[in-house]
C-alpha cells in the first residue's frame, strides 16, 4: 500500500496522492461553453477553465492555424475515463486532443472539494 505523503502549508496539508487529474482539450470556440457546461452538470468534472489559445499543427499534411478554447477541468482520476468518453462523444473534431496530467500537489481543501463534486453522490 502507498503511504500518503503530506506535509505542513499553515495549518492545512498538502498530499501528492490525491487522485486528482487535469483534463485538457481545445475545441472551437464556438462549441466551448455547451462542452464545459455538460461536463460539470453530469458531475464528472468539479470545474473546467475555458481559455482562449490560437493553435498551430498539421493536420492531414497541411500547416493549420486556428484560434479555439483550451478545456481545463479538474476531476478525479476514477472519473477520467467518462471524462474522456463525454468530450469525445460530443467533440465536433474527428481525433480532439484530450489529455489527462495527474495533479502532483496541491491544496487540500480544493481537492477535497473536486472529490466531493464528482462524487456518485452529492
């Protein structure tokens, strides 16, 4: 069994073994806010960022630039997988980026109430 590491910040505790991720995904700009709000209303994310970027790639062999949104919403790593299921299942793009970093540190109290956000039951 992993033993959870924490260590004093005041008189909260920060822990790398949380269990929280960070899912990122760009989207049309237009498509945007229906996503991120469809993500927090079935409760599989607690909060998602929505930033505006200009990307640049290739895509079937040409150069692309397109302004569109980054995604970012936080969750759990129990959930990631319907995360990941939602945004492709109502992603306009044929291959959308979607990619989930693990939260390394963070406060304590903030993620403690991502858990409780995504929890099955509220």
């Amino acid at each position: 069994m992993v033993r959870e590491q924490k260590r004093a910040v005041g008189s909260r505790f920060m822990s790398t073994q949380k269990g929280i991720i960070v899912v990122f995904s760009t989207t049309p700009a237009d498509k945007s806010a229906e996503l991120a709000r469809l993500l927090v209303e079935k409760r599989v994310v607690a909060c998602v960022n929505v930033v505006p970027v200009h990307s640049y790639y290739h895509w079937i062999g040409e150069f692309c630039s397109e302004p569109e949104h980054l995604l970012i919403a936080k969750t759990t790593k129990k959930k990631a997988q319907e995360v990941i299921a939602t945004i492709k299942s109502n992603h306009p793009y044929e291959v959308p980026e979607i990619i989930a970093l693990p939260v390394f540190d963070g406060y304590l109290p903030y993620l403690e109430w991502v858990h409780k956000e995504t929890a099955d039951e509220p």
